[in-house]
C-alpha cells in the first residue's frame, strides 16, 4: 500500500487548490498557495484533493483556513488507511494449515484439555466433535518478532521498538484509529 505524498504532486496540488479558490470570494496569492501546500505536503494527495472537493461543496464565502484542510484531509486518510488495512489483515490474520511439529504439540495440548474439561465437567464429547478431530489453524502475525505488538525485550525486561515499528500493518491501522478516534472526539 503505497501512498502518492502531496509533497510530491505540485501539479494535482495546484489543481486542487484552484478549483476550491475558485469557488471562493477574495484574492489568492502564490503565497498563499505556498503556505497551503507546505502544511498538506505530508498527506496523501488523494485525500487533500477529495477535501478540497468536500470543502468546496461547503457554504461559505471565503477559503478555509489551512488548519480545517488538514485535518478534513487527515481525517480522510486515515479512514482510507484504515479501510484499506482491515482487507489486508484479514488475509493476514485468515488462519492456514500450520505443518509439522506445532500442529502436533496443538493436538497434543488440544486432547488434554478435551480429557480435563470431560472429567470436570462430567460431559464427554463425541468421537466426532471438531475438538477431538479437526486440523488446527495457527494465526500469523505481520511480524513474527513482536507478534505485532511493536515492542521487543532487550535486557533485563527493558524494551524497545521492534524494527517492523513504523511499517507494520496492524500498527498502522491501530495508529490511525487512535488518532481518528482522536480528533472525532475534540470535533463534538
């Protein structure tokens, strides 16, 4: 999932910026433009533009400040970064026939809890239940490392970031959720 940065799309920028100014009384300056794609140059492109078309569909007679662009820009890619990873993950997370010796120690693990749980509860399952027969699925992680958690022990229960920090899916999904649930709590 790559993002195309507005940083890097001056012309798409201008284009955006156009057409909402247009729609908009007053004069607007390169200075202005300047000032609007310096702080919407870290947003994905896609998001900044379809603010501006939202924007433009608002009442109001003059450009919106910077600040409001951003954050509806913002709010927009988030959303789509988190849409975009729950397709991701749940391939990621879909559970797949493990081999060899951990489907063993599953089994192994599963049938002992199967004659506990018998004997405590009295119950006994049938020969054919899905806990006595079935293959077991063993869930995957982005990164087998941290177990998508983002942090990794070093030393004497010191931790640091795990390496996969900043491009993990299921970090990123869970980061921009955080800051979704963020900034729809300052808006009300």
């Amino acid at each position: 999932m790559t993002h195309r940065y507005t940083s890097g799309e001056p012309q798409r920028f201008l284009q955006a910026f156009n057409n909402l100014a247009v729609s908009k009384s007053g004069e607007h300056d390169e200075a202005e433009y300047e000032s609007y794609f310096e702080l919407l140059g870290e947003l994905p492109i896609d998001a900044v533009e379809q603010a501006a078309r939202e924007l433009k569909r608002t009442p109001g007679a003059f450009m919106p400040d910077a600040g409001t662009w951003f954050r509806m820009a913002d709010n927009i890619a988030a959303e789509s970064l988190v849409e975009d990873t729950n397709t991701d993950l749940k391939q990621l997370y879909a559970p797949r026939d493990a081999e060899g010796s951990e489907v063993e120690r599953i089994k192994v693990a599963r049938a002992k809890f199967v004659v506990q749980m018998e004997k405590l509860t009295g119950r006994t399952l049938s020969a054919d239940h899905a806990m006595k027969v079935s293959t077991p699925k063993v869930p995957t992680y982005a990164c087998p490392t941290c177990r998508d958690l983002g942090w990794v022990e070093v030393q004497d229960r010191r931790y640091q970031h795990c390496q996969c920090w900043t491009r993990n899916p299921v970090l990123e999904k869970e980061r921009a959720k955080s800051r979704l649930k963020r900034t729809r709590t300052h808006v009300k």
